[in-house]
C-alpha cells in the first residue's frame, strides 16, 4: 500500500517545487523589469527649465510690473533686506537699469522650496525675448539672457477690397504684415492710392518664443499686384546687407520715398492754372497737395541737406526746402511747425520726421503742398521715376537667381485665386 503511493507522494513534492521556483523567478523577473522602468524613467528625466534654471525643486512666484511698483517694494515683499536691494541697484545698472523697468512687463520671483521660502532671483523681462536675473545672494550679481526664437515660415495672400490692413484682418493674418509690405514697397508703390482688386502672395517669418507667436519677422517674397501689374520683391543678401529687389536684380529701394505723408486724399494736383482758393485768382499750383489731418508728421522724401526752413512770404507759411543733390531738391509748405532740430544745413535721412501738417499761409485747412524741383526747374510730384540704388551685383548673380526661382515658384504654388479670408501655412 505505501509503496503503490510512493509515485504519487513524488510527484506531488515534484509540482510543488516547480511552483516555487516559478514563482521565485516571476518574482525575480519583476525586480529586475521594475528597476529597469526606474532606470529608464531616470534616463529619460527632462528638467523644468526656466531662465536657465532647473526649477523642479523650486518655486517660482510670477506677476507683472503694476502701475507706481518699483524692485524696492517688490523684493521687500518678499523678505529681501534694503541693503541688499540697495546694492542691486548700484552695482549692477551696467548690466541693466532698474529704473528702466515698465509698467506690464513679467517678472518672476525663484524662490526655495522650503517650509520658509527664500528667494534666491529675480528676474525681468525686458522684452518677450531679453531678460536680466538677479542673484539676491552673495555675491550680488545679474546677468542678461535670451529665450529661445523659434521661426516659422508662413504664407499668406488675398484681394483688396477697401485696404490693405482690412484684407490682411479679413484673411487672419497679423496686420503688421501691411505695414512690413509698405515699407518694403515705399519706393515703387503708393499704399495710400492703392485700388480695389489689388491683390498680394507674401511669404514671411513668424516668429515664436515658448510656443507663443509674439510677430512678424522678415518678409521672404512677395508679389503684390497694383493696377494689374505685378510687383515682386525677393529679400537677398548682399555685402552682409540684406534688401529687396525685383525679379530682375534690381533694388526696390529708389532714391526717393512714393510720398512724403501718410494723406487722406489728393486734394490739388501740379497745374500751370489754377484757381487759387483764398486769392480767388488763376495762377500755377507747381505741387500737390495731400489732404491730412493737422500735425500728421511729414518725412523727407531722400536723403539730403535742408537749404532753408522759413516763412515764406508768397503764401506758403512755413516751408522747408531740401537739397538731395545736384538735380533734385523738394519742398513742404503750410507746415504747422518743424521737426526737432530741421534748420539750414542740417542733414536729413530719408523717412525722417521734418515738420508736422499744419494751415499756415494762404490756406483754407490742414494740408501739406509738396513740391518737386528737378535741376530747379518744378515737376510733377507724381510723375517722377525715381532711380534705383544699386543692383545685385555681378559676383552675386547666380547667386540671387537660384534663390529667386526658388521663392517664385512658391510663390506661384500659393494658390492663385487668392480670397481675403485665406491663410495658407508652408
């Protein structure tokens, strides 16, 4: 009898050590698993960066600059003795200015994770890119840092219909690009005389820091249709210097800005006869007059030198005359007063701020009379050609023309019946 159960009493020690040992290796098996998860849970650990510090065992306290706040009562808030602030203050103004700091700008306040919190910087934003930190130990020091930029390259386009701002809203894309396209097309394109049914393609930078689009960076390529006629405009880099210039190579910046003001209307063109409206009398009107609203400042259409800014006594109030060069010089009359420092023999830009709209002289309202002198002989403001600065040149020919083809073609592949409520993303 115990030895027909003998087989059956091994058998069973037999399973039962089997179980055992399974389970000590499942067991084993999970240990080992289990720390490889914490291992590579530990290899893929990325810190919470912020200012160029790891801020997982740290607190960070941000608000914005209020209205009368100074870094005084900021850090004294935060249990920062005056001395310390004091020292801030003078030691470091090399590096940044604290009385520069500005009413809605971030900042933030790192702090030790502690039971008793002590801030160890603070930080400003001087801009969305720039910050300056502060250490509040010893040594007290700051230094200057830069977020990361992150440029994305978008496209947009549409038709006109009352202005370029209006489509560029209409077509959800950041207005300013109007303003970017105006100055970029200064020279060949009068964005105050621009027509219903004009159209744009434009290819340009937006630009991002921390995911969040804070504007507009450069225009790449654009095509903006006036009257019918296309108007291209490549960015290229020449001589370290970068500029727009047509399909041809040739620079979009020309001697002379389009017009001297942002007007409302044309209210008198150039005429060898007209009726004066205070004399009542026919005589030449050599300018044209911009209609605008009083102190709408008035910008120097060149690069030149003022030759006089006086009253004049034929009627044109205060007047300033500018002398480019051997050819050109222009004029701006009814001025309401002049800009700061414009006298004779002073130097002026072109774009700079010479005078400000006004109704001085013979004069039934706020107007500016331009005028145009080509060898001191008047022409017609609107029909002058100004010349182009220089081209690209020959070493940098082949150059220019791939980059050119390339933008052209993306410029073609944004979709041709261009609608004022449309964005498209490269």
């Amino acid at each position: 009898m115990q030895k027909k159960n003998l087989p059956i009493v091994v058998i069973v020690f037999a399973v039962a050590a089997m179980i055992v040992l399974a389970g000590y290796l499942v067991f084993f098996h999970g240990k080992q698993t289990g720390g490889n998860r914490e291992e590579a849970q530990a290899d893929n650990y990325e810190p919470r960066l912020m200012y160029g510090f790891n801020v997982d065992s740290l607190t960070i306290v941000s608000e914005t600059i209020k209205r009368n706040q100074f870094l005084a009562n900021i850090l004294q808030s935060y249990n920062v003795d005056y001395a310390t602030i004091d020292r801030i203050v003078r030691e470091t103004k090399d590096v940044f200015d604290v009385r520069k700091m500005r009413q809605g700008n971030p900042y933030s306040v790192i702090l030790t994770n502690d039971s008793v919190p002590e801030a160890k910087y603070f930080v400003y934003e001087i801009s969305y890119i720039d910050y300056v930190v502060y250490s509040l130990r010893e040594p007290v020091r700051a230094w200057r840092g830069h977020k990361e930029v992150e440029t994305r390259v978008d496209t947009a386009s549409g038709i006109i219909s009352s202005s370029l701002w209006n489509a560029m809203v209409a077509g959800n894309t950041d207005p300013n690009l109007a303003i970017t396209l105006s100055d970029i097309y200064a020279w060949t394109i009068d964005f105050f005389g621009i027509q219903k049914g004009d159209s744009y393609k434009v290819i340009y930078e937006n630009i991002y820091v921390e995911g969040e689009r804070i504007g507009i960076g450069k225009v790449l390529a654009a095509n903006f249709n006036h009257y019918g006629k296309d108007h291209v405009a490549i960015y290229f880099v020449q001589d370290s210097t970068g500029g727009y210039f047509d399909e041809d190579g040739k620079s979009l910046r020309r001697a002379f800005l389009k017009a001297p003001l942002n007007y409302r209307r044309i209210s008198s063109g150039f005429s060898n006869s007209r009726l004066h409206p205070v004399l009542k009398i026919r005589r030449p009107h050599h300018g044209v007059d911009y209609a605008a609203a009083a102190g709408t400042p008035v910008m120097a259409i060149g690069d030149g030198v003022v030759e006089y800014a006086r009253w004049d006594k034929k009627g044109g109030g205060n007047t300033i005359r500018i002398k480019h060069n051997s050819v050109y010089s222009t004029a701006y009359l009814h001025l309401s007063k002049y800009g700061q420092g414009i006298k004779k023999g002073v130097h002026v830009k072109q774009g700079q701020v010479i005078g400000y709209v006004g109704s001085t002289g013979l004069s039934t309202g706020p107007h500016l009379d331009f005028r145009f002198y080509k060898n001191g002989t008047p022409v017609d403001p609107l029909k002058v050609e100004s010349p182009p600065v220089e081209p690209i040149k020959p070493e940098n020919l082949e150059r220019f023309t791939l980059e050119r083809n390339n933008w052209l073609n993306q410029l073609l592949g944004i979709e041709s019946e261009v609608k004022t409520d449309t964005i498209h993303p490269i």
